[in-house]
C-alpha cells in the first residue's frame, strides 16, 4: 500500500475533505476493497451512509481496522469533530443523505460523495453535491454486486469518474495529490 507523503501532515489535522460513501448491498466488500487500494495518511475523513445492525457494524470496524479507524454515531454532530483518516459510520440510517451533505457544508467541510453497490437512488444526494462543487464518483455496476445505486448516481449526470474499487481508490488518489501541489 502506498503512502500519501505531500504535504507533510498530522493524522490528527482536520481533513481537507470529507466523503460521503453510500452503500448497501454488496458493499461492505466494495469498501474494505477500496480502502485496501486507498494509500495511507491521506488528508480525507469519511462518512459511511449504509444500513447494518451493530453486530454487522462491529465486524465491518474490525475488518477495516488496519485502513481506517471507524467511529460510531446517531448524531450529525459528530461529523464536526472528524479527523483525517477516520470513517464515520452513521447508525441512523432514517437521516437523509442531504442533511448530512448540509452538514458537511456547514461545518466547512468541502463534501463528495462515492457511490458503491447497492438498490436504491443517490440522485438528490449527488445533484446536491455537484451543486456544491463537489466530488461525485459512482462504482461501475459491471463491478457492483447491486448496480441500482451506482447506476442511478450515473443517471443524474453528475458523475465524474466511474471504475471498480481499486479505480475509484487510484483516482481519488490522483485528485487529492493533484490538489496538494496546486494549493501549496
């Protein structure tokens, strides 16, 4: 695994951006995958917006472990204390994904989003960050166990990378290398 080293920074700094992943069937696979190809130390704090009973929570913190450190929440709040390489899993799945979106931009946080395997529509969720000047990535539903959701992210035009875990990992790594060097 490779390791993000520009610029020199702490875990513990605020991250420069914070994503949203959306996931459902098939995708606790899709993530541990992506975060697996994901380079370490890089400046990004996560929040997970799929559905799983603690039990199932407790397994996906332990299986990731090693990528990221999970934190547990039913409170949007908690997205203001995020730090660089940490992954919010939010245990209420009844917020809608644009409050969350709305609170990532209220807590000054630039918002994206990556959509993986799942049934259901992101459409809004995706609309609204484009709308924002965000990052939109979908997994490609040859890859995806269910295509719905990604297919859907798709559907709205708003997607600008599509590719397997392993790509969309490479790509966000290219984005985020590629805006350390402009901004400093």
């Amino acid at each position: 695994m490779a390791t993000f080293n520009h610029p020199v920074r702490s875990i513990s700094d605020p991250p420069e951006q914070v994503l949203i992943l959306c996931a459902a069937e098939g995708g606790a696979v899709m993530l541990k995958r992506f975060f697996q190809a994901l380079p370490e130390n890089l400046p990004l704090a996560y929040v997970l917006l799929m559905p799983m009973a603690q039990e199932f929570y407790e397994a996906f913190s332990r299986r990731l472990a090693a990528t990221v450190e999970t934190l547990q929440s039913s409170h949007l709040a908690a997205i203001d204390r995020l730090e660089s390489g940490q992954c919010l899993v939010l245990t209420t799945v009844a917020k809608s994904s644009v409050q969350v979106v709305q609170s990532l931009a209220g807590a000054c946080h630039r918002p994206g989003i990556i959509v993986f395997s799942g049934i259901g529509d992101n459409a809004s969720v995706c609309q609204h960050v484009s709308r924002q000047g965000g990052l939109v990535m979908a997994q490609t539903g040859e890859s995806a166990v269910a295509a719905e959701m990604p297919d859907s992210a798709r559907a709205t035009n708003t997607v600008e990378f599509s590719g397997t875990p392993e790509m969309l990992a490479v790509e966000l790594f290219r984005r985020v290398q590629q805006s350390s060097y402009t901004t400093n």
